[in-house]
C-alpha cells in the first residue's frame, strides 16, 4: 500500500462517511420495502468500509513502497495544455457554437502539445472540423451547439 | 433447427444494404480503435455510440458489436509492430508477435493473427448461436428476486476486473453503486444527492460518465507518456505458408475453446483468454524453447483466444442481462438506450435484433479479414499519425460522444469532472471499470430488490428458498471463489511466462 492509497481512502472515507448520513437522512425503509435512502447506504457504506479497510491495510506499508502523485517528466507540462482546453472548451461551445470552439480547441491543442505552427495547427483544425460538420451536421444530422455563426 | 431457421431470419436483417453498410463502418471503426493505441474497446464504444443515436436499433447495435469485435483483431497490430499491445486482450501476442517483427516476419505475423482471429471469432458465434437460445429459455422462469441475484451475479464481475487490488475495485465498484442512485428514485419520486440542481435529477449519464472515465482520461494518460516508436521493417507477404498454417489448425481449435469458456465466465476478460491459450500452447508444443522467440503459434493463440471471447461473453449479457466485462457493460448500456432490455425476453420479444446481431458478426468476421490481410500495411501506416494529432480530436469525439445522448452541456461537464477522476483513478492505480459495472448494474438490482420485498411483503427469505434464487446465490458464491483462484492462476501465470522469457534471452 502506498501513500497515494491513503490518500484516496481518506478522501474516499469523508466523502463515504457524509453520503451514509445523507442516505439516513432519507429514511431507510418504507413499509415493507427498502426506502430513498437504502440503495445509497449500501454503497456509500461499502465504500466507506473498504477506505477503513485500505487504511488500516495501509498503516504497515513500508516507505520504500511509497508512490506520490507528482508529475514526472513531461507530464505536468503536457497536462497544463489539455485541462485548461477541456475546462474552457464546453464554455467556449456554449457562446461560439460547437465549429468555432471546437476549431480554437484543436488549433491551441495541436500548437501546444504537438509543438506545430499556428498555421499548420489552424489549418488542420478547419479540415478536421470540416469533415466532422459535413459527416455528423450533414449526413448523419446531429444536433450539435449552433452558436451566432450558425454553426 | 430452430436456431438454423431464426439464423436464416438472422441473415436476411445482416445483409439488408444499410445493416450491412454500418456492419463495415463498425468493423472500419474498430479496427482503427485497436490499431491506435491509447483507445481501447470499451472507451471506443462509449465514444462512437452518439454516432448511432440516429439509427434504427438493429443497425446501431450491429455498427457497435462490430468496432467491438473490429476491436480485437486490430489491437495486434501495435503489439506485433510496436511491442505495444492496442487493447488489453493483445498482450500476450506482443511475446512472439514483436520478435517475429524483430525478424523480418511482421507479415506473416500479423496474417496470422488475422486468420485465427477469423476462424477463433467465426466459432465463438456458432457457440453464441447454439448456447444463447436454450439459456434464455431457462432464464425466463426468472422472476425479481432470481433477477436480483443475476445483477449480483454481475456484481462479482467487479472481483475480477479490480487490477491489483480487490479492496480497491470493490471500493470502486461501491462508488460507482452509489453514483447510480443520484437522481430522482424511480420508485417514491424522491430526488436523491440532487443538492437542489433540477439538472442532476435525471442522474447522471452512463455514457457521459463511461466517456469521461475511459476516452476522456485514456487521452490524458497516454498524452502524458513518451510516444512509441513504430518498427521499420518490410512487411512482405501477409500470409504464413502453408506448413505454418496446418501447425496452427490444433491451435485455432483450442484458443477458441478457451477464448469461448473464458468469455462466458463473469470477469473472464480477453486479456486471461489470451495469457491461458498462449500458456497452454506453450505447454503443448514440442518445442516451447521457440515460444519468446516467434513462434508464430505464439501469435496464433492470443488472437484466437481473445477474439473468441467475444462470441463467449455476448451469451450471458444477451441471455442475463449480465455484462462480463466492461466492454460488454457499456455495449448493454447502448442496446438499453435503443430501447432494448438486454435479458430472457430479447430473445422472444426481438428475435429480429437478436439473430440480425449474430448473423451480422459471421459476416463482420469476414468483412474483417478482407480488411485485415490486405490492409496490413495502410493499418501500420496509420500507426505514423503522431500521437498530439490524434488526441484533441479523439476529445472532440468525446465531447459529441457526451453531447449527443441527450443534447446537455451539463452531461459535457460530467464527462469533462469524471474524465479528471478517471485519470486521477488511473494514476493512483484504481481500476475503473468496477465504477461503469456498478453504474449499470445498480438501477436493476435496487428495482429486483424492491419488487422481491413487495411480492414477499418485506419477508427476505424470499431470496433463499425459491429454488433458482437460491442456486443463483450459490453461483455467486462460486463466482466469488472462482474470481479469487483465478486471479492466482493468472498472476502465476504471467510471473512463469516473465520468468521463461527472461531465462531465454
């Protein structure tokens, strides 16, 4: 067991602890049937139980096992690319429409990750919308977000 | 007969044009999703689903269960090219696969692998198609407390696709469980973990949370590792001679006896089919000292066995309800969202989509060794899209993916928060399918539950003494033990397989 397991079963264990009170809170049975809350108690009780369990299992662990959550590497910078895009993205799609947003998402992901030009990253980006509007818009008439454009 | 009749009926649905247009588009499609590695079946599935939203029921299904199965065949290519497997079901195939590469026969390898994918998937569906109908019939006598103890059944799949760790996979599996319940209760109108959000009533999303889980966190996984390096090497002729081809004949019989068997067991996943028929050729062969080296039955009997398991693992989930394997659980969720209720009835009730399906997948497993042996090279191709090109837009489709199901920013978001926690999840080494497992199985068991109690009017020996509930609960407890001695086996297995190929080099 390592110290990212104790950090999860922790985290695991509050969030367990508050969702068995809430399930309790909804009344556990009614007539002769389970009520609101039984089915959540059960689970939120397992998970509770079992971050208990991974605890305890923890405790002996010895520090050469131990892994922390750092990023190694490459890996935080190639994050801090993704999770803002994902973040902004649905907002973007929100005001722009799903085309134009979803253009800006590829262009900023293809220059920040892939390290490509602004204009190779904002030409691929248009062709690989383009194709999505015409294959899912087009044929397939999805309703994706339109925005002002239209689109 | 019956079934040779229904089958008939089967055909007429599979090569209707459009059905068998969207089988090859799936069997396209899913070839890609294993050849490119970082997308495996499962998240595959869950991020082309939305595409079908569109169509008939039969034919979404038909497009689905072929990427699934295109899947399987495809994922050997990056094992045998790049000594890195494209799902897990290929990790055995890398052993010989690479080094066959290595050699100068990546050609041979990968027609190999075709062809016993062929005649291992083609023979899983005659089993499919004989052991489906008769299992159904039994299962018809089921009533709420036996349905409850098939979901239980179900439940115990979470022992075996725990990873590592059971107390962490059953804990997941209890998140995802209780995760099922947040919404309006189906039963008293009651809304629960709803915090006052209208938008949360309706739950969430299983395809928005299995997007998020499985596409969505795969991409920041595999954006965050250093890319792989594809093996240059003339690929040559795809297919083995002849000699090698009746040396397999035995092999493909029994991967796909294995593949089968596996695929019908809660948790028997491709990944165990393939490590045990590899493990057993090894045992068999008169020379295991080639088995590491490329032994091209090294190659055979992975692919055979984790392409059968397909046929194997559609007999519980269309005859139950019951998915063995989190592919198979989000393939469920897809025929429910069609309308369909995976279960006894199916096969009463919608003989057409059944029987379509299993005609459809004879002719899928043609159409993708038409697509396997020439397009070889075009597949090892596609291996040269560098990976930052590829993973925005597999996001986007993630994002159409959650989108589309019920045209919501909202179920966007919930893809985007569990995408974070799936990835979260992976990095700290906590299975995920456990969470999609509970996810689905939980709004069926807590309705089997309630309907026992009411039927019974709150008496809970209504569980043990019906007579199928009661061998129902035994199987579970056989399913419990039976996941703890196989995750022995396979551990021992893959530490005498590390061992062996270590002692060669």
């Amino acid at each position: 067991m390592t110290r990212v397991d104790r950090i999860f079963a922790l985290v695991m264990l509050v969030f367990g602890g508050l969702a068995c009170l809430e399930s309790i809170r909804m009344g556990l049975w009614k007539g002769e049937v389970p009520g609101s809350g039984f089915f959540p108690l059960v689970g939120a009780g397992g998970m509770t139980l079992l971050a208990m369990l991974l605890l305890i299992t923890s405790r002996g662990a010895s520090p050469g096992e131990s892994k922390t959550l750092v990023f190694q590497g490459n890996e935080l910078k190639q994050l801090s690319g993704f999770v803002p895009a994902l973040l902004f993205y649905p907002i973007f799609v929100h005001f722009l429409g799903f085309a134009p947003a979803s253009v800006l998402f590829l262009a900023v992901l293809f220059r920040r990750s892939g390290r490509y030009g602004w204009i190779t990253s904002l030409v691929a980006s248009f062709v690989v919308v383009g194709v999505l509007h015409v294959g899912l818009v087009v044929l397939l008439k999805a309703g994706l977000p339109k925005g002002p454009l239209g689109l | 007969m019956d079934a040779f009749h229904s089958l008939l009926t089967g055909f007429h649905v599979a090569l209707n044009p459009t059905n068998l247009f969207y089988c090859f588009a799936g069997c396209f499609l899913g070839t890609l999703i294993g050849v490119l590695p970082g997308i495996g079946p499962a998240a595959g599935i869950a991020i082309l689903i939305p595409i079908t939203s569109g169509l008939e029921s039969t034919t979404a299904l038909i497009m689905l269960a072929g990427i699934y199965y295109g899947a399987m065949y495809g994922g050997s290519t990056t094992a045998i090219l790049i000594n890195l497997p494209g799902e897990a079901g290929s990790v055995a195939t890398v052993l010989d696969g690479y080094q066959m590469a290595r050699k100068g026969r990546a050609g041979p390898a990968l027609g190999m692998s075709a062809i016993s994918s062929f005649v291992a998937g083609t023979l899983s569906v005659i089993g499919l198609m004989l052991l489906a109908p008769p299992l159904a019939s039994v299962a018809l006598a089921f009533g709420p407390p036996e349905v409850f103890f098939v979901m239980m059944l179900g439940m115990t799949i979470v022992m075996s696709v725990s990873g590592e760790s059971m107390i962490k996979g059953l804990m997941t599996g209890c998140f995802g469980l209780f995760i099922a319940t947040v919404g309006l209760d189906s039963q008293t109108g009651a809304t629960r973990f709803t915090f006052g959000n209208w938008k949360l009533a309706a739950g969430f999303d299983v395809i928005s949370v299995v997007v998020g889980l499985f596409g969505i966190a795969e991409i920041l996984s595999t954006a965050t590792k250093p890319e792989g390096q594809v093996f240059h090497t003339k690929l040559g002729s795809t297919l083995p001679t002849l000699q090698e081809l009746k040396a397999c004949v035995p092999t493909f019989g029994r991967c796909t006896l294995i593949g089968f068997l596996v695929g019908l067991l809660p948790g028997g996943n491709s990944a165990i089919a393939s490590f045990m028929a590899y493990d057993v050729e090894k045992k068999l062969s008169k020379h295991p000292e080639r088995f590491g080296q490329g032994a091209i039955e090294g190659v055979a009997a992975p692919e055979g066995a984790n392409n059968s398991v397909t046929g194997g693992s559609m007999v519980p989930m269309l005859t139950l309800g019951v998915p063995v394997s989190a592919a198979m659980a989000i393939l469920m969720g897809a025929m429910m969202i069609h309308g369909l209720r995976p279960g006894p009835l199916l096969f009463e009730q919608n003989p057409n989509f059944v029987w379509g399906l299993i005609a459809s997948m004879y002719v899928g497993n043609v159409m993708l060794l038409v697509l396997n042996l020439p397009l070889v090279g075009f597949w090892a191709k596609m291996l040269k899209i560098p990976y930052p090109m590829l993973a925005p837009i597999v996001l986007v489709f993630c994002f159409i993916g959650a989108y589309t199901i019920r045209d919501n920013l909202f179920d966007v978001w919930v893809a985007v928060v569990f995408g974070f926690v799936g990835y979260a999840m992976q990095k700290a080494r906590y299975p995920v399918a456990p969470v999609v497992l509970g996810l689905i199985l939980a709004p069926m068991m807590e309705d089997a539950l309630r309907q026992s109690l009411s039927i019974s009017r709150g008496d809970p020996t209504i569980f043990f003494t019906r007579p199928i509930a009661a061998l129902l609960l035994f199987l579970c407890v056989l399913s419990i033990a039976g996941a703890i001695l196989m995750r022995r086996r396979q551990s021992k297995a893959v530490q005498v397989l590390v061992e062996g190929a270590q002692d060669e080099k």
